[in-house]
C-alpha cells in the first residue's frame, strides 16, 4: 500500500518538481530514512505511454502552461509562448533529455577568479570547487548508470551519424572524440536492461535503457515507504512563520481543489523557471520581493548555453536517426582559452532530429517550405547534423519575471522569460558553427546549412550558489542565504553554465544536498 503522509504532518521534507533534482534527492532521503513528500504539477506516466513518435511525444509531455518570451532574440518571435523545452510530468526532463553525462571542468567554477570581471556579464565564482564535487560526481554516474570508468560500461558503438562528423574532425586536427559517456546503459546495469538503438528517443526511452527519475528514482523512493509522489499538484505558495522559517507548501491538485502540506524543511526543484516564479509568487509581508530574495538575485542571471544546430547534406545515405540521438562528444573547443577571442569554451555534440521536428525547425515562422527546405527533406536520409553546446554568461536582467496582469490556470501571474545574448556568447556561436562546417567540408558534404535557433532545454541560474548573501540565492549546499530550511536542488542554483550538459551536475549536487541535509536532521538543526 503506498505510503500517505498526513497534509499536517510537519516532520516531512517537501520537495517541489521530480526531475533530475528532485527525483535524486527524494531517493537519496528516503535511503537514510527522511520521510518526504514530492509535489509535481505534471502527470504520472508509463512506459507504455512512451512512444518512438517525436511529435506525439511533445504534444504528450511537454510543459505548455502559458508562458511569455522575451528578450532580443530570433526566439521572441518564432516560439513567443514556448521559453524552454522542458517536461510536465513525474521524472520532468529526465523523460526528455539525450543522456549526455558531462563533468563541469575544473576551470569552470571559478571563471571569475580566471578572467576577471567582463563588462556586460555578472560572473561570479560558485562557492565549491571542482574537487569538492568530484566524489559526487563518481556517486552520480554510478547511480544513473554513465557509461565509462565509475561504471565500467563501455561507450555506445559510434552510429553513422557520428561516424561522418568524426571523420571531419578528425582531418582538421580535433583529437577528444567520445561516443560518451551517456547514461544510456550499453549492458545491463541497476536492473535496466541495454541500449536498442531504436532512434527518436530524445522524447523518452521506452526500453528504460536510459536512466530518468520516472521508472529509477521514483519508484524506489516510493518503495521505501518514505516517500509519497502526488502528480497532478501545482505549488503555488511557500509559507513561513514569524522567525522567518518555511513552514507549509500550499498546492492545487489536478481536481482544483486547493492543499496546505506541513514541511520541516522545502527543497525546491521545479527548473530554473518555476523554481523562482514560485519564490517571487511567496512574498509576505516579510519578504516583500519574494521569499530568499533580500540579494534581488532570485530569477536573475538566467543561462541557456549558447548553441547552435549545424547540418551537412552527405554524398551518400547517412540515417542519422539510427542510434541514440546525441551519439558523440567532440571536446577539444571545451578548454579555456581566450586566445580564440572569447572565454568559456563548447562541446560539439552529434545530434539528428527526426522528419517532423525538422520540418518545424527549419521554418519556425510557419511562413512556407520554399526550396532550401523541400531540398533538405527530400534528403533527410543524408543529412548529418551536430549541435554546439557553448559557455553562456550570465548576465543579470536575464531573467524571469512576474507578468503585472496576465495570470495562468491556477490564478498566479504568468512567467515572462527574457534573453539576451552577451556579445562573447555570440562569438561562441560563431566559432562553433565555423568549426562544425570545417569538419563537414573535411567530410565531403555537398551543402551545410544551418537550423534556426529552438527552445532550449539547457535552464540553469536563476538562484545561483555564492559565497556571499548579496550576491546570490543559495549557499555551497543549495540552502537560501535568507532562510534556513529552505532549499534549491535544481540547475537554477548554477552559478555558471559550462559548456557541457547540466543533468549530470543537478544530480551530483543532489546528492551532495541530501548528505548535507541528513546530516543536519541528525545535529537537530533542521
């Protein structure tokens, strides 16, 4: 029988979102024993329900509340309600990702202490080091299953796709070319079974060969019997008492009907959209700018990675599509090294996109097919594309904010999603998309064009880590400057972004949250 907590019990942990923050942390307690509640505004799903079926999938899982972008970018246009592409669900974006299991390099977490400071960018330092994270780091890729050396996994075979990539790269000079490490299982490995390499699986894998809080994590947190998952409840308020100290989460469930939960301690893991929208909606008297806020950092310093998707149309079939979707990682841009005429460095990650998602990303605007596009579809079977993952700064008015009068299906005002680019993440772009048709010229493609820009599902900061209460959201352990017992577990507590994908270092962090908050409980302090 699963296990039900009372909405007055105040000895819970209640945890906002189940995705790779989440979902990890709510395991990791219940494996010391710490009861937790997890709130998630989305649906629960079965493995049946996912399907090799792009389109389908999105319609199925994404998360499509009202949502405005804003910002001066091509984004602003062509996708005005859709900010990020991110998932509504028990598991959030662990359904949707490609499984790409990078570490933060060292340097990247103390950029500023690199550099210096940079006009026009708010770098910061994080407040831990590469080597306080490294433990958990290993800890993360043995409990998602990352192929390499923590696991003993061997990399995915290269596909073809990669393949075509890796023969440019290599003939202009690139050396660290990696089909991994993935948490995409190339053998059996935590009772999930292996890799098929059916293809179209960024929407979800149906062979649970990928790992996602959805059928890992929740399940066993469930299991336990420390851990009740109630999908379908959308947090709208946190509340706190006289000290200062949060004390309640108030929800609605998927009925309308409105929750008080109890809570000893609130970890926030909503993604670095809600998890703020949620601080600003709690202001009090106490907090007039939003709870944890006395910094006014909460929903500032919003970074996505600068990207960009580069295809080449190949003389001979390629089927891009057999095979995991990001089946290779080309690293040697990822150092840092201004000399290039920019700081921070990129990935380039080989990447396919199925018939209907590139139909759309060629013609955003829905204005009409033309020639350039027609050509492209009609060689769908010999394109090869790659996607550059880059260093974006943060800056602090990019950002999320409360709409003054437009309000959602829950009454709360809508999120206003603004970006902009910092001139040194354009260049970032412009040295990748160069690099990319480089290596597609050293390949042989007969045309390389480039895929107008897409939602991201890349969101970090928002409520950065700092060492200092004035210059962000949270401290080393993801706990808010401002109140104790309130925490941040997502990518919205990055102080930087890197330039590698972020799921790996949300569930590292989470995992060094839950030691930390164990620990606490046992000193009596939360």
């Amino acid at each position: 029988m699963a296990t039900r907590f009372d909405y007055d019990d105040d000895s819970v942990v209640v945890i906002i979102g189940s995705g790779a923050g989440g979902g990890t942390l709510a395991q990791a307690l219940a494996k010391k024993g710490i009861d937790s509640v997890v709130l998630e505004a989305g649906k629960r799903y079965q493995m049946n329900d996912i399907e090799n079926d792009e389109w389908e999938m999105f319609k199925k899982i994404s998360w499509l509340d009202e949502r405005i972008t804003a910002g001066p970018r091509q984004l602003t246009e062509t996708f005005p309600g859709l900010p990020a592409w991110i998932v509504k669900g028990v598991g959030g974006s662990t359904i949707h990702w490609a499984g790409v299991s990078l570490r933060f390099q060292p340097h990247e977490f103390k950029l500023h202490s690199e550099i210096g400071d940079l006009e026009g960018a708010n770098l910061l330092d994080w407040p831990i080091s590469y080597e306080d994270l490294e433990p958990y780091y290993v800890k993360a890729e043995r409990h998602m299953g990352v192929t390499g050396e923590s696991t003993g996994m061997p990399y995915h075979q290269w596909n073809n796709n990669f393949k075509v990539l890796a023969a440019g790269a290599e003939r202009i000079g690139y050396k660290q070319l990696r089909s991994g490490p993935m948490a995409i299982n190339t053998e059996e490995y935590d009772e999930r079974g292996r890799c098929m390499q059916a293809g179209f699986c960024m929407q979800g894998c149906r062979f649970g060969a990928k790992w996602s809080t959805m059928y890992a994590d929740i399940p066993r947190a469930e299991a336990s019997g420390h851990c009740e998952v109630r999908p379908r409840s959308m947090a709208l308020k946190i509340e706190h008492d006289d000290q200062g100290r949060a004390t309640a989460v108030v929800y609605v469930d998927g009925d309308g009907n409105q929750h008080r939960q109890r809570a000893r301690a609130v970890c926030l893991a909503g993604n670095s959209i809600e998890s703020p929208r949620l601080l600003l909606n709690s202001h009090s008297s106490m907090f007039p700018d939003g709870l944890a806020n006395s910094s006014g950092q909460v929903g500032r310093n919003y970074m996505t990675h600068a990207t960009s998707c580069i295809f080449g149309v190949m003389p001979k079939p390629v089927h891009m599509h057999r095979g995991t979707t990001f089946a290779g990682i080309i690293s040697d841009e990822a150092r840092l090294d201004p000399s290039r005429g920019f700081v921070g460095g990129y990935t380039l990650e080989v990447m396919s996109l199925g018939v209907p998602f590139f139909a759309k990303f060629m013609d955003p605007t829905n204005a009409g097919w033309g020639r350039d596009i027609t050509t492209a579809l009609d060689k769908y079977d010999h394109l090869s594309g790659v996607w550059i993952c880059g260093e974006d700064l943060p800056m602090e008015d990019n950002g999320i904010t409360l709409h003054d009068t437009k309000k959602d299906q829950y009454g709360l005002p809508v999120p206003v999603v603004y970006k902009g680019d910092h001139p040194n993440d354009a260049k970032v772009r412009r040295h990748g998309e160069q690099q990319a048709r480089r290596c597609y010229e050293a390949a042989g493609a007969e045309r390389i064009f480039k895929v107008p820009d897409f939602p991201t599902s890349h969101n970090v900061g928002t409520n950065r880590m700092s060492a200092r209460p004035e210059d962000g959201v949270v401290n080393q352990w993801g706990q808010t400057h401002d109140i104790d017992n309130l925490f941040v577990s997502d990518g919205s507590q990055f102080t930087s972004s890197g330039a590698e994908n972020p799921t790996l270092t949300i569930v590292a962090l989470a995992l060094r949250q839950a030691d930390h908050i164990a620990e606490r409980m046992q000193r009596q302090e939360l």
